[in-house]
C-alpha cells in the first residue's frame, strides 16, 4: 500500500512518541463505552451447568400422587399438573412469600428444609373442602388465620405433598420429608439455606372446583449429593406403574395371531409348473421324521412333527419359545 508521506513536524511527533513510550492525547471525545460491572471472586453466588432431566419425572410423580391424595381427602375431582423445574437464587424467593401466601417449612432430614408456597387463599378453600364444604367459593385476596382445627387439618393435607415426594425421590436420593411448622410470617421461611445458595423451585397447579398453585422450593444443596443421577436418562422402568404393566400384558396376551405349519419346500422351472396335473406328485425337501417349522405372523417360532387327532391335521410341538414371566402387579 502507498500512503501519504509525512511532513517534518509529523515525522518528529512520531519519532518522540516512539522514545517516549506516549502519544499526545486528541481533543476529540472518546468513543463512549459501556459501564464495568465489578465480579465479586469471594461471591458465593453459584454457577450451575448440566440438565437434570430425572427431575420432570420426580415432579410428575409427586404431582400424580399429590392429585389421588388431595381427591381422596377433599371428595372434589381435583388435578395437579406440575411445570418445570428451575433455579433460582433464594433472595429472589423473598416477593413469593409476602403476605398474604401461606408458608410450609418441610424437614428434609440432616437438618436441611424445603419451604412449600400456597397461594393466597388456596390454603383455607382445601382446609374448608376437606371438612366437609362441597360448594367451595372463590379464593380470597387477603389472609384468613387459620383455628387451631384448620392448621392440624392443613398439616394432614401437606402431609400429602411430603409423602409423594419420599416416593418419588426414593430411587434417586432417600430423604425423609415431614411438615415442620407453618409460618406466622412467611418472611422467616427464607432462612432455610445461605443467601447465596439456589433453590429449584417448581410449581404444582391445582386445577377444578379449587385452583391454585403450591410452589415446592428445595435448596440445591439438599439435592447436590444426587446430581450425577438427576442428570442421566429417565429410565422408563422407573416410573412406569406394574398395574400399568400388568394392563398392556393382557392386552396383548389377547391378541389373535396367525400360526402357518410349513410342510415342505421344493423347486421347479416354470414349463414343469404349468406341465402339471391332476395327480402328479411333487417331492418336497422334507424327510418323515424331520420337524415341520410353524411361522408366528410370518416368522419361524416353533416346530413340531405332523399327526392326525380326531380326523384332523394337527402338530405335536417340538420346540417352543418361552416367554418372559409377567410381572407382578402390586
């Protein structure tokens, strides 16, 4: 490339910003740049990676345990449908358990705790369902305390919730889950873990003659000694129901299949087929005593030598497959 050449007084700027290590500052503005955000190294803040995938299915099993328990107790055709997990720092927990929700301190066991968020007046509708109000109206803005009677009854209802979730995360991580107490003031839930730890907070909505959401927020901590489980595959096995099981067995236990008993096999050309008549004789390549193959569907599956029962052809079988024993159902 050919630039301009330079004058002297340029030259001799540029040869005294060279010795000097500076370059004269412009009286131009400098290009204007965002603002540094300082990062804290003694943070404890935490950086989470990796999906947990077995997480969606724990959910989804306490959410199907939860919605049987909650009919059962309530008489009301009540569902639960859980969303997906997330995390999330536990200060930014603190606008969910403003008055007027309802907070539930659950014991994990090995002294850590899992905080439960009822919204606001899904805690008196359950409470008033499961003594006995089949008409229940709509929630309230405001909070009502509860009598004595309707925090024993709302302890038996979360009951429910602590009990499917020992289920469901009994294969991953074993934990004994148990209502600890109920918050006056929902504000005081929030010391369950270190400011600067995450929760993996999930929503369970309740839908039908009473809606609402309970949001289940477990300290990552509690669940950090499980985590290289959480993030493999779901295995089907491990969520499937043996009644379930049990139903689809006998479905296809009752399916009608066709069963084709082979003879023999042989080979001609096309001038001998159509040379044939009424009472020629085709040898096939099937010795007397040799097993007939009998083809399930058209696939060979048994075998087993000709006979005659009652004037009619039969086959007395050989060799049969053995079908895996059906499980059990509990």
């Amino acid at each position: 490339m050919k630039g301009a050449d330079l004058n002297p007084e340029e030259l001799d700027a540029l040869m005294g910003a060279i010795r000097e290590g500076r370059v004269q500052e412009s009286n131009a503005p400098a290009d204007a740049r965002g603002q540094a955000i300082p990062y804290d190294l003694t943070s404890r803040d935490r950086v989470l990676r990796g999906r947990m995938p077995a997480l969606d299915s724990i959910h989804e099993q306490i959410a199907a345990r939860l919605s049987t328990g909650l009919s059962g107790r309530t008489r009301l055709p009540l569902r639960v449908a859980p969303t997906p997990g997330t995390l999330v720092p536990l200060a930014d927990l603190e606008m969910l358990l403003a008055p007027p929700a309802t907070v539930c301190v659950i014991s994990l066991g090995r002294g850590t705790e899992a905080i439960a968020i009822l919204d606001p007046g899904l805690a008196e509708s359950l409470v008033a369902a499961a003594l006995g109000d089949k008409a229940p109206s709509e929630a309230a803005t405001d909070r009502q305390e509860l009598t004595p009677v309707g925090k024993q009854v709302l302890r038996k209802l979360l009951g429910l919730l602590t009990d499917a979730m020992g289920h469901a995360w009994a294969p991953y991580l074993p934990m004994q889950p148990e209502v600890a107490r109920l918050e006056a003031d929902p504000r005081l839930a929030i010391s369950i873990a270190p400011g600067g730890d995450v929760a993996v907070l999930t929503s369970f909505a309740i839908s039908g003659p009473i809606g609402g959401r309970i949001q289940l927020a477990i300290p990552y901590t509690a669940i950090q000694p499980a985590k290289k489980v959480l993030g493999n595959e779901v295995r089907s096995q491990a969520t499937r129901d043996p009644r379930t099981r049990e139903a689809l067995a006998l479905e296809v236990e009752a399916t009608v299949v066709e069963v084709c008993a082979v003879l023999g096999r042989t080979s001609l050309t096309l001038a001998r087929l159509l040379e044939l008549g009424e009472g020629d004789v085709l040898l096939l390549g099937t010795e007397e005593s040799s097993a007939l193959p009998l083809f399930v569907e058209g696939r060979e599956k048994l075998s087993g030598h000709p006979m005659v029962v009652h004037g009619g052809m039969a086959v007395k079988l050989e060799r049969a497959f053995r079908p895996a024993p059906r499980p059990e159902a509990t």
